[in-house]
C-alpha cells in the first residue's frame, strides 16, 4: 500500500496547481505552500513553463485531482465509475455522491476529523461507532439513517475540532449534534454542496476513451 506522508500531501498540490486541502485544517494557514510560493509544481524544473497539456493530458489531471481529493487509489477509483455507469442517473452525479458518501469523507465533512487521512485512520483504529457499533473501514458507503459517533477519548488527543467551532456548518444532508460528536446521515449528498472545483466531465471522458 502507498503511504502519502505531510510532505507529499503538500507536493501533490503543487503538482495539481490548487488546493486540494489533504491537511484539511492546516491548509487555510499562511504555511501553506501555495499560499507562500504559488502553485509552482515541484522539482528543479517546476517553475519553468511546462508546455501546454494535450486533451488526455488534461483530462488525466482532472481524475488525478478528484482521486487524491478523496484519498483513494487508482484500481479504487476506477471501480466507483464503473459502479456509478450501473446506477440511474448522469455517471457524474453518481460518481461524485458514491466518493461523498464515504464513511471517512462523510466524518470529515461533518467537522469531526481534521481531514480526510485524519478521519480514515480514526475510523481504521476503532476511534467511531456505526449505529451504536464499532466499525473500522473507512469507504464503508453511509445510507439513510446511520449514525456516526466519534469516541470521546480520542478527541482528546486530536485536539481542538472543526465542528467545535461555533460558526462551522455541516453539509445539509448531514445532521451534525456537536454535544453528543454525532452526525446523521438525513439524504442523499446535493451536488450544488460537493466542492472540490472538480470537473467531473473530464473524468467521465477519460474513462470513455
């Protein structure tokens, strides 16, 4: 198995010229990388102007992004597009709410993690309950009316949390209770809430190559 360490994390979004906020938290300081140097890309070359990409080329880029979004790898990520392809609907929409819908994406959103890395080995080592049990594999896909419960021991060694914040709000399909370190899963993830800048149609045409 791959191991992405802090360094890399800031590497690969360099490499992807944005953003990708792998630290969650850490990102929205003025350490950031990005926010010091710019999205130079990494490397003795990365400051030189790189040639313009070709369409694969871009859409590579596009599935890159998504994929190291959401932390998973590659084998991973093509089997959510062949599933979303089976499901009704746009292959889009569905990719995008089959990558929401993960149990460490959907304990990050909720402000109960510091990222995603962060809330897939709180799940990895027990740290959550599923519906009152524990549970410890992270892209478990969430339905209607779970619940997820973070340990209360462990939150003291994370620290100060994201949904302690009193001004931090959950996705709306996601009913947060930031006394009880609980999220509900309510409906379905909305598209208009997916963030990410990811465009999902570049993605859907490298896989239709």
């Amino acid at each position: 198995m791959s191991r992405i360490t802090l360094d890399t994390k800031c590497r690969l979004c360099r490499s992807a010229g944005t953003k990708l906020y792998l630290k969650g938290v850490r990102c929205y300081s003025a350490k950031c990388p990005i926010e010091k140097k710019g999205a130079v890309r990494p490397g003795m070359h990365g400051a030189k102007n790189s040639g313009k990409l070709t369409d694969y080329g871009i859409q590579l880029r596009a599935k890159q992004k998504a994929k190291r979004i959401y932390g998973v790898q590659e084998t991973q990520f093509k089997n959510y597009y062949l599933k979303a392809k089976k499901l009704k609907g746009l292959v889009g929409e569905n990719l995008l709410s089959l990558l929401e819908k993960r149990l460490d994406n959907v304990l990050y959103l909720s402000g109960l993690a510091l990222s995603r890395s962060s809330a897939k080995q709180l799940i990895s080592h027990g740290h959550i309950l599923l519906n009152d049990k524990k549970f410890n594999i992270p892209s478990y896909q969430v339905n209607l009316k779970d619940v997820i419960t973070l340990d209360k021991k462990v939150i003291e060694k994370i620290g100060t949390l994201p949904s302690e914040e009193s001004d931090y709000k959950a996705p709306s399909w996601l009913d947060l209770n930031k006394q009880k370190n609980t999220v509900k899963i309510i409906s379905e993830p909305l598209r208009e809430e997916i963030g990410n800048d990811i465009d999902i149609n570049l993605i859907i045409e490298y896989y239709s190559r």
